[in-house]
C-alpha cells in the first residue's frame, strides 16, 4: 500500500489533538482512517537526533519479519507537506487497549471498571512478548535485537493480545553465528535504549545483542508482576527494581512485592487455588531474575525463557493460555518450509494435534501443507509419530518429525 501525505492529512483529519495517541522523542502517533482500516500514523519528529537513521531502522527491521505478537508495519511514507519541506511517516496497525505501560501504571481499566490485569492476562503478556523476542532472536533469517523493550513499547489489541512495537533502535546481527550472549565491544559507545531497561554491559559500550534484550525483558517481566517502574523514586542509591524483588524472593516475601492492586485481587483467593497461583509467581519473577543477572552470559535465552512460561501457564490447566484460542499453544509460520507447533499439556494425541492445525487454519485463513516440512512437537511419543504419519490429513508428502529442542 503506498500513501501520500495528502492521504495522511486526510486520514486523521489533518493531525489534529482529538486524534493523537502520543508523543515521543521520536514524533507524535495519530489514530487515523485509511480505506476504511483504522490505522496508527507515527509522524517522525524531523529535529529529534537521528531521525532518518531510526526510520530507515524500523523500516528495514519490520520489511521482512512477521508474526502475530509483533505490531505490523503496513507501509511508510516518505513525502513532501503543503510547506513543501520533507515529511516522514511510519502507518502500523490500530491496536485499541493501548499500551502495557498504561495497564500497569492504572491509566486504562477493565469494562467493569476494575483497574489492572489478572495472574492468567499478565502470564498471557509475558507469553506474547516472550514469543515475540524468541522470534527476532532465533527464527528470523537473520537475527533481530530489538534494543529498547519497555512497557510502553507493548501495545495491545482488543483481545488483549501483546505486540511488539517501536524497532527505531533495532539492530540486525549480521553475524548470525554470533550466540548474542557475548556482544563485541561497539565503535559507536552510543547507549542503545531507555534508562531502568537498558542492561550494564551497553553502558560500557558493547554492542547490542540478544542477551541486551533478555535482560530489558527481565526488568519488564519484574516490572509487570510489581508494578514498580524501574524508575521508582522509592528506588534511592545502591537500590534497584531487581535488588529489591530480588530480596523479597530470597526471604520467601514475594506476596510483598507483587503489584498492591493485584494483592488485593489476591486477598479474595482461598483454598487450594492460592498455592498454586503463589508457586507460579516464584517461578516468574525466579525467571525475570534470571534474565537479569549482570553477566551477559548468566542469562537465559529467550527460547528457555518461553518454555517455562509456557510449561507454567499449561501447568495442570490452572491457566488457560488465550482462552481465544481454546487454550491451544500455538506460534508461529517460520518462513523456511517448517511449521513449529508447541504441543503441550493434553494436547499430546494425534487428534490433538489435529485440533490444533483445524484451528490455526480458522484463525489465519492459511491452507496448511506439511509438504516437506519438519514438524516439531514437545513431549510427543514413539506410537503417537507414528499415529500422526499415518492419520494426518494435511500430510502431502514426506514428513519429519522431531522432538522440540
């Protein structure tokens, strides 16, 4: 789809106030219309540093990366106004419940009028990011660090579905060989991303790397159980955000460090249910503290990281990972002939797995071929491969079947 500014003008009734969703030190972002789609315009500030060099960075990092946690960059414009002097413009999808800073800081409420997220919608927004992140890190051709993740760079659609936004600081590994646990020191010493979120090795001036990212996810993923900003001016000194929880999980305090509106959703939980949601808090903020270790190499990989969130949300269906989606654990299309489908729970048997496949192809519109593909599964048997290469009927021509790594 290619726009003009006069189109844009149009489209959010010429820039106006009623229309603007925010501003930041890259521009301002409009709600506008375009043929009928509600869209989201980012109007790139033309005297902020670096203007040219971070469109040109989204654009290059959204060109080829798809997926369904990622907010979609429809098209760009590079134009000139009625001024005749340039304009710049970046047209994404409209994602309607704002962003996940707005939801932690109770500036957006529930249509009952509640203010926060509930346990099983803030491990669903931890589950969206985590997908996200394992996409640009380990399934993209080549690898993308995000390098400035932060709550008000996830935005969520109606169904409280969370999406990656905001590549202006994305950097491509060219060297994909490279683990990311180890970044090289960097010509530049620029520091890459936001302050409370941006991890200790950038500050002396290494180069992004996967490893930045798990650490800024970290911070949010500790951020959002808390609703403690990084930035707290509780936080004074030596003190941190990851010190901080970090000493309520060592002295077996966590229910003192959750998020107060939270607590007091907590308050109203007895019986056996209480345990259990108190044993999936230790484990989450046990794996935001991971992620946050000050040695690069002491973090967890982003696929680990989504393993365990997964294997804890499915954890004896105590949370249903999008109830949308029938509590189905699905991902993602990789774009080199496999389709990567996590199996988890009761989701184990061929007609399992079937229900999955009926179901992705319902909510993508996609007809789905197995032709030549790897179909990778976690906790799968012997005798139900077998059953599945017998009995699937996408099945069109040879199938490899391998045990999710």
């Amino acid at each position: 789809m290619n726009v003009s500014y006069d189109e844009l003008r149009r489209a959010t009734d010429s820039f106006t106030s009623i229309n603007l969703l925010g501003v930041g030190s890259f521009g301002s972002v409009f709600k506008g219309v375009i043929r009928g789609v509600d869209v989201a315009v980012k109007v790139i500030d033309l005297k902020a540093h670096g203007y040219y060099k971070g469109f040109i960075a989204e654009c290059e990092a959204l060109r080829s990366v798809r997926h369904r946690n990622l907010v979609k960059l429809i098209t760009s414009c590079s134009n000139i106004d009625f001024k005749n002097t340039e304009f710049l413009a970046l047209v994404y999808e409209f994602l309607s419940n704002g962003s996940l800073e707005e939801w932690i800081k109770g500036r957006k409420v529930n249509s009952d009028g509640s203010v926060g997220l509930s346990l099983e919608e803030r491990v669903n927004v931890a589950i969206d990011i985590a997908y996200a992140l394992d996409y640009l890190h380990n399934d993209c051709e080549v690898p993308v660090v995000h390098c400035d993740l932060k709550p008000s760079n996830i935005l969520l659609n109606e169904e409280m579905v969370a999406k990656v936004g905001d590549f202006r600081l994305a950097r491509v590994l060219f060297n994909a060989s490279d683990d990311g646990r180890h970044a090289s020191i960097s010509s530049t010493h620029v520091l890459k991303g936001s302050i409370g979120y941006v991890p200790p090795e950038y500050g002396l001036g290494e180069k992004p790397s996967r490893a930045g990212d798990v650490y800024s996810f970290g911070v949010m993923l500790l951020e959002l159980f808390s609703g403690k900003s990084p930035m707290d001016e509780s936080f004074q000194g030596d003190q941190s955000l990851v010190k901080w929880i970090s000493h309520g999980f060592q002295n077996n305090a966590i229910v003192e460090v959750i998020d107060p509106r939270f607590k007091g959703l907590m308050d109203d939980i007895c019986g056996a249910q209480l345990p259990t949601k108190i044993d999936c808090l230790n484990k989450i903020v046990e794996v935001g503290l991971a992620c946050t270790a000050y040695a690069a190499g002491e973090r967890m990989n982003m696929r680990d990281v989504l393993r365990i969130l997964i294997n804890k949300a499915a954890e004896e269906n105590k949370f249903g990972y999008h109830p949308r989606c029938h509590n189905l654990l699905l991902t993602h299309l990789c774009f080199a002939d496999d389709l990567m489908v996590f199996a988890e729970g009761t989701k184990r048997s061929v007609e399992g797995v079937i229900s999955i496949f009926d179901e992705f192809a319902k909510i993508s519109g996609l007809k789905i071929s197995l032709e030549k593909s790897t179909l990778y599964m976690a906790g799968i048997s012997e005798q139900v491969q077998e059953e599945i290469r017998g009995n699937f009927p996408f099945a069109e021509g040879d199938m490899i079947i391998k045990e999710y790594p």
